[in-house]
C-alpha cells in the first residue's frame, strides 16, 4: 500500500471502528502510522513463514514414508493404464505420466 494512501486508510479505519473516538482523538502522525503498519505487517510474516515451514515439514515427513511412494507409484501407474486403454500410444502415455503433477493441496 503506498505510504501517501496509509495515513487517510486508517483514519477511515478508525472512524468506522469507532466514530466518537475519531472525532475526540488527534490524529497519529504519519511516522507513528507507518510504524504501527511495518510493526502489524512483520507481525504477519513471521506467523506466515511459521505455517509455510510447519507445512513444508508434514509435506516432507509424508514423502519420506514408504507407504507414500507406493501410493505415488499406484497413481502414476493408474493413470498410465487409463490413458493406453483411451488409445494413447505407450511413449504419448509416458509423456503425460511425466508431464502430469502429483495431486497437492491448495492447486
């Protein structure tokens, strides 16, 4: 958000928060407004870099069980068979297997 946008964003914040104190309170500086938002806003990256790694480690704990690799594979097979029995050629059904990404979460 640009900083030249911030200081009229939270005033407009505070006013529909709560009219009485907008009207009664003296407006922040711009400088204490910046620091609440670069404070707020390094406050979310961390709780995000928290639940990227917390998912990156149950991805990664998954893949290396060997119970994963056998689903991998059954997929992968799966898809092989169905795509020759639709009249793909072996290496057409290769190229698709390869081609084709693991299921996932959230694609």
């Amino acid at each position: 958000m640009s900083r030249r946008i911030l200081p009229q964003v939270t005033a407009m914040l505070l006013a529909t928060a709560n009219p009485a104190m907008a009207q009664t309170a003296q407006r922040p500086a711009p400088n204490d407004m910046l620091k609440v938002a670069d404070s707020s806003t390094s406050a979310m990256l961390a709780t995000l870099e928290r639940s990227v790694e917390a998912q990156l480690g149950a991805q990664l704990n998954s893949a290396e069980r060997p119970e994963t690799a056998e689903r991998i594979a059954g997929f992968k097979k799966n898809l092989f068979d169905a795509l020759r029995k639709r009249g793909f050629t072996a290496e057409q059904s290769m190229q698709i297997v390869v081609a084709t990404p693991l299921p996932a979460v959230g694609r």
